[in-house]
C-alpha cells in the first residue's frame, strides 16, 4: 500500500479504514447497477467529508469500502452520515427494486465493521515500538540498563 501522508497544520496523518455494512436481514438486495450507484453515493458523502473512497466493493448483501480520512472526524459520526445518506439515495432511486424486499424504508443493517488499514503490519510496528531505546534511541538504552543493573527486591 502507498504511503500518501497528508498534512493539516498541526498533523501528518495517513489514515485508512476497511468499513462493511450489511444489507437489513442480510437480504441479497443490491444488484450490479445498485452497487455502481452506491460507490457514487459513497465518493460523493466521502468528499463532503473532507475524506476520500479509495476502493469499493461489494456482494449481493454486503458492501466494502476502503476510505482515507480525515484525524479530525469522529468515525462514528462519519459511518452514521454514510449509512443514512446512501440509504436514502438509495431508497429513492431504487424504491421499486427495494419494495420487494422491505415493507418498510429501510436498508441497512444498524451495524457495521470498520478497522484500521495500515502499510505496516502489527508486528512490524510492535518490533519498531520494542527498538524504542536501543542504539538508534538511547534514552530507552539508558532507562534498560539501569532496570537490568537493579537487584531484586
């Protein structure tokens, strides 16, 4: 993944999310131009939001987004705009697709995942956190040795 860090006045910032809503009931409602519309949707709230779409998927009754955001926002903030705003979108270009599928006006399931995506791994950035005071940063060497220099008590 490229590293395309960004800069506010007080931050450098690269931050991407992996975000999955479900379709309500799981119910297998979104058809291909359905899924083409709703990556539209999802680009559009996207920029509203100072944020970009980065890659989109999707499945008969789920979808995937991949988004670069902003440190500012309050993610579930942010998932709740997206969810009602494709949704209604949705509702109104699709009603008679969607009518068969739900009496009411809903669309997609109240839950959600999102998780951080990274360029480094987990164990990558545990084992630069760990070299925290070695040779190349000293003050950590120091607070070591003495702890290791220590008898015990």
């Amino acid at each position: 993944m490229e590293r395309n860090n960004k800069s506010s006045s007080h931050a450098v910032y690269n931050i991407k999310l992996h975000i999955v809503f479900v379709t309500k009931y799981r119910r297998k409602t979104l058809t291909p131009e359905l899924l083409d519309y709703l990556k539209d949707a999802f680009a559009d709230c996207f920029t509203a939001w100072r944020c970009t779409l980065v890659d989109f998927g999707g499945e008969p009754d789920h979808v995937h987004l991949l988004a670069d955001i902003h440190p500012a926002l309050d993610i579930s903030v942010l998932i709740n705009n997206l969810k009602t705003a494709s949704a209604r979108r949705t509702r109104n270009r699709f009603a008679e697709h969607l009518a068969t599928f739900y009496k009411k006006p809903l669309f997609w399931h109240r839950a959600y995942f999102v998780g951080s995506v990274g360029g480094a791994t987990l164990e990558t950035v545990r084992a630069y956190v760990d070299a925290q005071g070695t040779e190349e940063h000293p003050r950590k060497a120091v607070a070591k040795a003495k702890a290791k220099s220590k008898p015990p008590a």
